[in-house]
C-alpha cells in the first residue's frame, strides 16, 4: 500500500515537471517567435519623409544608442534593441556616423544599417578665386552646419579644396580648418619657390596669386599670366588688373556689370591702375596652381594680355603686338553684337593722349573692356 502510495506520488510528480517543462517550453517558443517577429517585422514609419537621419556619437554604448534610435522613432523598444543586439554579436560593431534609415525599418535592417558604416557624407566646396565672404556665404547656405560666422575671414585666409563636414559642425569649426589647410599648403608651397619669383614674403605670394587667379578661367594659362605681372612689377610698371578695381568696389563680391571709366580713375588701395606694386590685401583666395605659378613664373617676354575671345587671352611683348590683339578681340565683341566691322584706325606714334583718353594709348585706338593696357613710358628722342 505504502510502495503504490509513493509510486503514485513520484508520478504525479513527474507529471507535474513534463507539464511544467512543456509550458516553460511552450513559453519559451512563442518568446523566441515574438522575438523572431519582431526583429524581421516592419518597424515605426518615418515621421517625415522617407527616411529618418539618426546620428551616432563616436564613443556612444549600446545604450545611449538604443536611446537615440528610439528618441528618433526609428525602433520600438530599447530593450529589444540591446537584446537583439548582443545576441547578434552586433553591439561590438556599431560604427559611429550619421544614417538615413528607411521608413518601417526592421530591427534586422537598422542593425545591419548601423554596422556597415554606410554613413551619410556631406561635403562643400570653396573654388579657387572666390573671396572670404563668398565663402561665408557658401557655409551659411549648408543646413547642417551650425553657429553663426561673426567676422569674414581675412582675405587670402581660406584654402579652396572640398571639405568633408558632419552634421551639427559649427562653422567657425571648419572655417579654423580651412585656415589651417591654407597655412599648410602654402608652407610647403613656398619651400618650392624659385629664383624667379619676384614676391619676397608669403604674403606677397597670396596676393600676387589671388590677381591671377580672378584674371584668367584657363588653367593652363596661370604660369604665363604670373609671368606677365612678375615682369611688370620688375619693370615699375603698374599691374593694371581689372579685378582689382572691382575689389575695391565690393570687397569680394560680384559686381554684376562692366567696370565704368570712372571706376577705373577713382583710387582705391587696390586699384591697381592708381597705386603701384601690389594692393595692401589678397582679392581673393587663390588656388594650388595660381600660388605655385607665381612662385615659379616662367621666364617670358610677355608684358601685355587680352581677351582672345575664346575664353583664353592673347598675349604680347610689344606694344604694337598688343594693339594688334585688342582689335582683334575687338572685332570678335562687334561681330557676337551683330554690328559691322569697325574700319581700321590709323595709330599714332607716341603723342601725348588727348584729354579723356585711356592713358598710355594712342589717339583714335579704341581698347575694349577687359584689355590689360600698360602705360608706356615716353622714350627719349634720339640725339639728330
């Protein structure tokens, strides 16, 4: 009676543990197969758009990720996503970035999104020849950058190139960044300079490269444009570069028209056509090539350039070789006007220009805008 008494006991009992083994299997099967939903089911719709941009500081745990994600509406829960992530093996190998994810994302696709690094990358770009507070104006364009620019950088400051940025830069930070790539790049410019070179300081070499670089569009032509100025600042003659006027004027802006005769008379410290030498500041921020043409000019003959009507210039030892270029860039601007032919001026030896006249020019010798005009100093009678 006692033996069947305990039989009967052990065997309820077994039969209580299967029963439980079996609900605790029960259990744990449908919670690996809500968690198996969960992980491949659509997650949350984007709040607006298509996509939600999510952000990871480098450095962030596990944690503080699951927080950002679920402050963004991208997953549901920060438990699962812990969970899911640490079964997967993927908490130690989240990479810090900024990411577009999809809207209903699954937990699956947001974990394997954060993994592969496939961050979003933002870039601006500052061209070469373009002044301080263009530049400004660029980085005050870019939405993602952030903080306001108080003062525009000194001209010349800046280097042209194409930065990466990130989301929530300042962007007195890049403009530092900017400035340090300047420094760099022209230090290790300058250790290339040549005997050459008539510019004495690095200062000197940013200027002289930022009035090359607004002369001429035509890569290939720099060099050939720095050696023209170079013999002219060897000469004593004036520069004589339209876009010198025009900084004057706008300090660094467009100007949006031609350069009026008065605009060419009035002084300023950078019109070249009133001061000699250089101006006190850059007009612009030159380029690689524009600084490396004037610290290596070629060695020409070349003093005169002029528009040679195919975007490039047409340039001239003489005088004579000169004039010969500005009335064919002449006869170019009169026949895209749809105007006749202009019939050909005698030129004068070398009178002293009326009043009114463009100095250093002949009378009856018309010079379109955009000529380089040097004024030509008198020579001595020869002895009779």
């Amino acid at each position: 009676m006692f033996r069947r008494s305990v039989e009967k006991g052990s065997s309820g009992r077994k039969t209580a543990f299967l029963a439980a083994t079996a609900t605790f299997s029960l259990f744990v099967i449908a919670a690996l197969v809500a968690a198996w939903s969960v992980f491949y089911a659509p997650g949350p719709s984007a709040r607006q758009g298509e996509v939600t941009i999510v952000t990871l500081p480098s450095g962030a745990g596990v944690s503080a990720i699951a927080a950002n994600l679920k402050a963004a509406g991208v997953i549901r829960s920060t438990d699962m996503f812990k969970a899911a992530a640490s079964l997967t093996g993927a908490d130690r190998k989240l990479r810090a970035g900024e990411y577009e994810v999809p809207s209903g994302a699954s937990l699956r696709s947001v974990l394997a999104l954060l993994v592969s690094g496939k961050v979003v990358r933002h870039y601006v770009t500052i061209p070469e020849g373009w002044s301080s507070a263009q530049a400004v104006d660029i980085l005050m364009r870019q939405p993602i950058l952030t903080g306001a620019v108080d003062t525009v950088p000194e001209e010349g400051t800046l280097w042209p190139d194409t930065y990466e940025i990130s989301r929530g830069e300042t962007r007195a930070a890049l403009i530092g960044r900017m400035q340090r790539a300047r420094d760099d790049n022209l230090a290790r410019l300058w250790a290339t300079r040549g005997p050459n070179s008539v510019v004495r300081s690095l200062d000197e070499a940013v200027i002289l490269a930022s009035i090359v670089e607004k002369e001429t569009g035509v890569a290939a032509e720099r060099p050939r444009v720095a050696g023209v100025f170079s013999n002219r600042l060897r000469m004593g003659m004036r520069l004589e570069s339209d876009p010198t006027i025009v900084y004057g004027i706008t300090k660094g802006r467009p100007l949006g028209r031609g350069l009026r005769r008065s605009e060419i008379d009035q002084h300023t410290d950078w019109n070249t056509y009133q001061i000699d030498g250089l101006p006190p500041t850059p007009i612009a921020n030159p380029g690689r090539d524009a600084i490396a043409a004037v610290l290596n000019p070629p060695t020409t003959e070349d003093i005169f350039f002029v528009a040679d009507g195919t975007g490039g210039h047409a340039f001239a030892r003489t005088y004579p070789e000169h004039l010969a270029n500005v009335a064919r860039w002449r006869a170019i601007e009169r026949r895209r006007q749809g105007l006749p032919p202009e019939p050909a001026a005698p030129v004068a030896g070398a009178e002293v220009p009326a009043e009114g006249a463009t100095p250093g020019v002949p009378p009856g010798v018309n010079v379109p805008a955009g000529a380089q005009v040097i004024r030509i100093p008198q020579q001595p009678a020869a002895a009779q």
